[in-house]
C-alpha cells in the first residue's frame, strides 16, 4: 500500500513538474521592433518595422521565433541584432513562419535574408520555401553565400507574403556558432530587404510629355511678328 501511495504521489510530482516546463514555453515573448530581449543566452534587438514573437528554446536547445512580422515602407534593410550575453548561449535560431508586408508604392522582384557577422545558413533544405499567395509569387531560392538567402519571383504593392508553416521543415534555421570564450562573445545581424522595381511612368505619359516639348520648341523657333508704330 505504501509503494503504491509513492508512486502515485511521484507520478502526480513528476505530471507537476512536466506541466510546469512545458507552461514556460507556452506563451511567447512578443518583442516590438526598437525593443529587445534576452533568451537563450542571446539578446534579440528588432528594428523598429519588425515585431518578433519568440517561444523560448525548445528541447533540441535551438532558439524559438515562433512568428515575425515586417511591414517596409521603402526598400530598406530592416534587422534582427543577436548579442551573445552568456556562454552557453543556443547555436540555433529556428524562425518559423513570417509575414511580409509590401507598402513601398512599388512591386518587389526578389526579396533576401542575409547575414553578418558570426552566424550562418546551413542548407538550402534549412530555409523558407518560396511563397505563393495573392500578389505573391517567388518561385525560386538559391543559397549562395552561406550568408544570403535570395528569393526571386514578385511581390506586388500591398501584397502581404507568408512564409513558413507549409511543412515542418519550412523554417529558417540559422547556425548562430557562439562564442565559448565569455570575454569575446559573438553578435551577428539578420539582414532583410526587398528587391523594388523602378516605378516608371506610362507610356501615354511620356508621348504626352514629347508632344508638348515639341509644340513648345516650334513655338520659340517661329520668328515674331513685327511691332507696326502707327
């Protein structure tokens, strides 16, 4: 009787505890760009353009971005600044779906991640798969450098991408490689930015504008009357 009391009171303490460590990931940090956090050995500075909901470190000890959300209002870059703030800071950093939202007043061709600093992409097997949606359509993704992710495809104006979610391995996960040394600690910066196209003006426009230019070069060609004195 009293073997059986103590291991159900040890299977209720361990249910506890399991409870407990899974609530602590539960809810995500949300981080509002010109803000920062620090999880995982890592402080995490968006831009101001950039909001991060983070879940935490996950079992396989890589670091959680469950979403991020990005609005660009010009070509920019806009980043996401990790500092290494301890020595046993995560090596991965898992993003795990995105939106992107264009209001540049232009269509994109080609949108990037990159990277400087200590950090890098694995594989391409390891990134986004190129989205699809209304006004969406990236239809290729090359890896070259390590550091450079590069979307090519369109993204029209006001046209929201997402990224991420399609599978479980459509995510970006990048190799943070931190420091082990304490006093040379490694920071690195995710890079984003579209690729605008110039806006030009249409054609109708431009005929317009070359018939006028040249009504007004005849004009000053043409010889003025002579003032007749009466």
């Amino acid at each position: 009787m009293r073997v059986l009391v103590k291991t159900s009171v040890t299977a209720a303490l361990s249910l506890i505890l399991g409870i407990g460590a899974l609530s602590s990931f539960a809810a995500p940090v949300t981080v509002v760009g010109g803000n920062s956090t620090s999880i995982g050995g890592w402080q995490i500075s968006p831009d101001p353009g950039i909001n991060l909901n983070i879940t935490g470190v996950n079992s396989s000890q890589a670091l959680v971005i469950q979403s991020e959300s990005a609005t660009f209002n010009n070509g920019g870059p806009l980043n996401v600044t990790f500092k290494q703030i301890s020595a046993d800071a995560v090596a991965n950093v898992d993003l795990q779906t995105a939106t992107i939202a264009n209001s540049t007043g232009a269509d994109w061709s080609a949108y990037t991640f990159s990277l400087t600093g200590s950090a890098s992409f694995e594989s391409v097997s390891d990134v986004f798969v190129p989205p699809v949606g209304t006004g969406v359509n990236y239809n290729t993704v090359s890896l070259n450098p390590q550091t450079t992710v590069k979307y090519t495809g369109t993204q029209l104006n006001d046209a929201v991408s997402t990224w991420g979610g399609t599978t479980s391995t459509d995510q970006l996960v990048i190799s943070t490689d931190p420091s082990t040394n304490s006093a040379v600690e490694s920071t690195f910066v995710l890079d984003q930015a579209p690729t605008v196209n110039e806006v030009r003006a249409p054609l109708a426009v431009w005929q317009s504008l070359t018939g006028l230019l040249f009504v007004i070069f005849i004009t000053m060609l043409r010889p003025s009357k002579p003032i007749s004195i009466a």
